[in-house]
C-alpha cells in the first residue's frame, strides 16, 4: 500500500488536500461566526478578481468554461495515448490519469466552495434587510399583483418596441445601463451599496439557454453575466438579479425580490418596465395557483405590451421545455442548492413571491 501511494503521491496529495478542504468546510457549517468571518474575506477575495476580469469586455468566466473544455478533451486523447504506449503498466497509467480527472474536478468544487459557498451559511437579505418573507394571504396577494399590473401600465408604452409590439430596446444599451440600477435602492437598503459595473454578455447564450439559465454569476472570476439570446424584456431584471449575487447574497429568491425592487426603483422607464413584468411573472403565477378568477381579471387589466412580452418570453422557453439538456441542468442546479441548505431547491424561487407581498402590500394606497 505504501508502495502504490508514493508511486502516484502527487496525485494523492493533491486528492487529500483537497479532502482535508473539503472536510473543514463541511463540518464548519453550523458555526455562523467562523463562516461569517472567512465569507468577508472570500468577498474581498471575489473583488480583486473581479477588479483584474473586469478589465477584459468579454467574460473570462466564459473563456474559462471554453479552455476547459479543450483541456479536457485534450487530457482524454493524451491519457488513452499515454495508457496504449505503457506495455506492462497500462493499469497504472489508467489509474494516474482517471485520479488525475477526479483531483481537477474534486479542486474545482473545493474552489467553489470556498469562493462561494459560506454564503449560504450567513445571515442574508432578510436578516440584514428586515424584510422577511411572510404567509400570503390571497387579498394581499392580488392587491400586490395588481399594483405591479399598475407598474406596467405606467411604463409598458414607454419602452422601445418593434413592429410588432414587441419589447425591442438595444441589449448593450441596457446592460450599459445596469451599472446604475441600484443608485436608488442603495439609498433604501445601505446594505445593497456596491461599486457596480455592467454585466458581461454571454457569448454562448443559447448554449445557457439550453440549460434553462437567464445568467450566471461566477464566484471563480467575480463576474455577472448574462444571456443575451433570450428576451430582452427581462434583461435589465436579468442584470439586476446577477448584480445581486455580486455583492455576496447567495439566496436565488432574495436576489429576484432584491433585482425587482432595484429594477421598479430605478431612474431609466426600460429597467422599470423590467422590474414590474417580472414581478408580475411570479405574483400573477402564484394568483393563478391560489384564485384562477381573480387572475383572470388581473390578466385582462395588462397593458397589450406586457401581453405580447409574455406571449415572446413563453414562445422563446418553450423550444427548450423538457429536453434531456435542461432536465439534466435543473436536476443538477437543484440538488446543488438543497447541498447549501435551500431545502426547496429550484422551488425555492417561489419564496420571492412572499417577500413581494410582505414589502409591498403595505405601500399600496
């Protein structure tokens, strides 16, 4: 046995370091004050990134996903080279070069974890914010849904559309524009306050399409980014959520209320226009659940602008329902989740609904 480590001990010490990693991280998760500690430290850790990566207008992180798929193809064709030319020694090759793939894979995730993963285990919005998601009562559920339905009357005629009614305002422009989405909200929750830059656009989008993912913050390079091939309507909403995850909130629905709330405040009518038709997504989903008429009646108040949005939005995502590839991406998004401890997994989104309503439902007049 001994024999058999030192033959492969790089290997193996790298496969035990990150094991020994791995190992802290898990069994620290209940103590709120270490995690807390060493989250701060990983945030300024994710701002120096993001300071370097931001100097490059394309997304590193993307570049990253790029050469790491060529390194590993690269690997399998060296490793089954190197294994045929290894006569009496092939089942050793074998073995270097299958541990060689799991300790890059097991670092990856180490790295992950260290980067990103104590923020789950930290106090988040509704701790440092006081808005706490709450029981929804159905009135107060319609009540809110309908302000946003007003939200979208106000700014649906407003924003650029195409010839056929259609959301059409220049996606460069609007992630130009996101960098300033939280200048108001900053002002209402210090806690969101963030030197913000814009988003990057994801060059591969429909490939992020495929995966069901309107954008992706990476921990690895500090960057937000963004797909860019589905519709724009829900962009800047898009920019806004990732923007969240930037400043260190890892929870999926706090940082949809969060993007909401940073979108409807904003000083530009397209990121407004954002802001209240994705609220209205999930509050007019959750009205529709819980009181099918008074949904009705709600529908029928949206301005046709809104209609048509929702009707693009629904004929862009339905070419990719249910395909083996998005199946496999939610199965995998949802069980890491529910690892950090979001017991709903993807389900978990349905929360924002709650914390709309306990914000809102009190500043309607």
């Amino acid at each position: 046995m001994k024999n058999f480590f030192l033959r492969h001990k790089k290997l193996h010490l790298w496969l035990l370091t990150n094991a020994a990693l791995l190992t802290a991280f898990f069994l620290l998760q209940n103590q709120r004050g270490f995690m807390t500690a060493v989250s701060k430290v990983m945030a300024v850790v994710r701002h120096g990134l993001a300071a370097a990566t931001y100097l490059v207008p394309v997304s590193v992180a993307e570049l990253l996903v790029v050469l790491l798929v060529a390194a590993a193809v690269v690997y399998v064709i060296w490793s089954v080279a190197a294994i045929v030319r290894a006569k009496g020694r092939r089942l050793h090759r074998l073995y270097s070069a299958l541990l060689g793939a799991v300790c890059s894979g097991v670092t990856i995730y180490t790295a992950f974890c260290w980067l990103w993963g104590f923020s789950f285990y930290i106090d988040g919005f509704q701790e440092k914010s006081g808005v706490y998601a709450q029981d929804v009562a159905v009135a107060d559920l319609r009540a809110v849904t309908e302000l946003f339905v007003e939200g979208l009357q106000k700014t649906a005629d407003s924003v650029p559309r195409d010839a056929n009614g259609v959301f059409a305002a220049s996606r460069q422009e609007i992630l130009a524009d996101s960098a300033h989405t939280y200048d108001n909200v900053e002002k209402i929750f210090p806690v969101l306050a963030f030197d913000d830059k814009s988003p990057k656009a994801v060059y591969f989008s429909r490939i992020l399409s495929r995966l069901d993912f309107t954008g992706i913050f990476c921990p690895y390079t500090g960057e937000a980014n963004v797909n860019v091939d589905s519709p724009a309507a829900f962009l800047p909403a898009t920019a806004a959520h990732e923007l969240a995850h930037q400043r260190g909130f890892s929870s999926e629905q706090e940082c949809n209320f969060i993007a909401i709330l940073a979108s409807t405040t904003a000083d530009d009518v397209v990121t407004n226009y954002s802001g209240w038709l994705l609220g209205y997504v999930y509050l007019g989903n959750a009205l529709h659940r819980a009181d099918r008429a008074a949904w009705e009646e709600v529908y029928d108040a949206l301005p046709v602008g809104a209609k048509l949005d929702l009707i693009d939005n629904n004929e862009y995502w339905d070419q990719f329902e249910d395909t083996v590839v998005q199946q496999v991406s939610n199965t995998m998004y949802d069980g890491l989740l529910k690892s950090y401890g979001e017991e709903k997994g993807i389900q978990s989104y349905g929360t924002v609904v709650d914390m709309l309503v306990a914000y809102y439902k009190d500043r309607i007049l």
